[in-house]
C-alpha cells in the first residue's frame, strides 16, 4: 500500500527550541494532515491542508503543503513541556477514502 | 460531550477468546473507521463504513468483523483472538468525501491485551 515517510522519527529538544518535521510520498496527495497524540489519547487534528502550497499556521504552529504535492512540513516555534507527544502527518490521494499515515515522530521537551 | 467514544477502554483477555469493542459517534458523520495501532505506533487503517455500507476492508483475518447497526455506531467483533491481535484499536469519524473535508476525528482508543 502507499507509504507516507516521516523524518525524524524522533526528536530531543530544549523547552523554547524550534522543531521542524516533514512527510514525503512518492505519489501525490491532494490532502495533507498533521495530528497530533498524547499518551493514552487518540491522534487529534493539528493543521488540515487542501492546496498546493498553502501555508497555514495554528498559534505556534505552521505547516505547508508542498508545491509538488509530495511532501508537507510541520514547524513547532518556542516548544513549551505540552508539546511532547507523537506527531503524524496523514495524506489522501484524489479519490480515495482511505488516509495514509506516517510512522509518526516522538516529540520530547526538556524543560 | 465526548464526540467519538469506544469502550473498553482496556481489554485483556486469554488466546483463542472473542471479544468486541464499541464505538459510537455523535457528530452526525457519515463514515466510521477502525484504525489498528501497533507497539511501533504504526497506524494502520482496517474497515471503513459509509452510513452503514462498508467501503475499505483492508487485508485483514477474517475473525475481524466490523458490523454498523446505523451510521453512529460501528462496533469490531475479533474471534479466536491471537497474541499478535495486541494491539490500541482506534475508532474515528468523519465527514465523508462529499463533504470535501474527510478529516477524522479519533476515539481515545481500546488497548486490547492477549495473553
């Protein structure tokens, strides 16, 4: 089936630090999404893209949806201790129902 | 108001035992899903119902049954389960793609331990 990749796949910061993560396929995705889970918690939406280059911000954080439709970043400014958890990028191909994950990236935050 | 809840919220039960996990949806969506969660945090898609029909049934062991009684609720039946069906079970909702958003919303999980 169609993978997404996630890179890192895991990140140690220093509380205030900025973190930068992406995805990339080797198909093209007409939606991008960036979720968000906590321990215990189900994934929850963080940012939802639908166009090719939009750029869109939520509070600290802003994500992109690649001009080539392959790829998407997720940028985390000032990290603050709540920011740990697993983040996932998700995308789905024109269509199709089904949203493919990343293998996520394990977010840590020192305070 | 929780949107999405599914219980139990842990389950562990013996090898060759069936056991189901329930998920109900309150936001008035049209699609439901089941979503495994390996140790490795991988989350892979399993059944997708659409206002009741099914519409993505992944390779998955057919001791797996999803059944819809109406499009709000979407329950997982596992048969005979097995050491390897360990796993988080994540049920999530969502508009539908004539919505034009398709965006899922996620239940807060059901650990299911076999030992």
């Amino acid at each position: 089936g169609q993978q997404l990749n996630q890179s890192p796949q895991s990140m140690f910061i220093q509380e205030g630090e900025d973190v930068s993560m992406n995805c990339t396929s080797s198909s093209i995705f007409n939606t991008w999404l960036w979720y968000k889970q906590d321990p215990g918690e189900g994934p929850v939406l963080l940012i939802a893209l639908y166009k090719a280059g939009e750029l869109t911000s939520n509070g600290r954080l802003t994500a992109q949806f690649g001009i080539t439709r392959k790829d998407s970043f997720l940028n985390i400014s000032a990290s603050i201790p709540s920011d740990v958890g697993i983040y996932f990028c998700a995308g789905l191909q024109g269509g199709s129902e089904k949203l493919v994950f990343g293998k996520g990236m394990k977010l840590t935050v020192n305070p | 108001d929780t949107a999405v809840s599914q219980t139990p919220k842990y389950l562990v039960t013996q090898m060759g035992n069936d056991k189901s996990i329930k998920c109900e949806q309150n936001l008035g969506h049209d699609t439901m899903y089941w979503y495994k969660q390996d140790s490795k945090k991988f989350l892979k898609i399993m059944f997708s119902y659409n206002n009741k029909e099914l519409i993505i049934n992944e390779t998955v062991p057919n001791r797996f049954s999803p059944k819809s009684p109406d499009k709000a609720h979407l329950n997982l039946h596992i048969n005979s389960l097995e050491l390897g069906d360990s796993a988080v079970y994540f049920c999530a909702s969502s508009g539908g793609w004539d919505s034009g958003a398709n965006v899922l919303t996620f239940g807060a999980g059901s650990r299911l331990t076999v030992l």
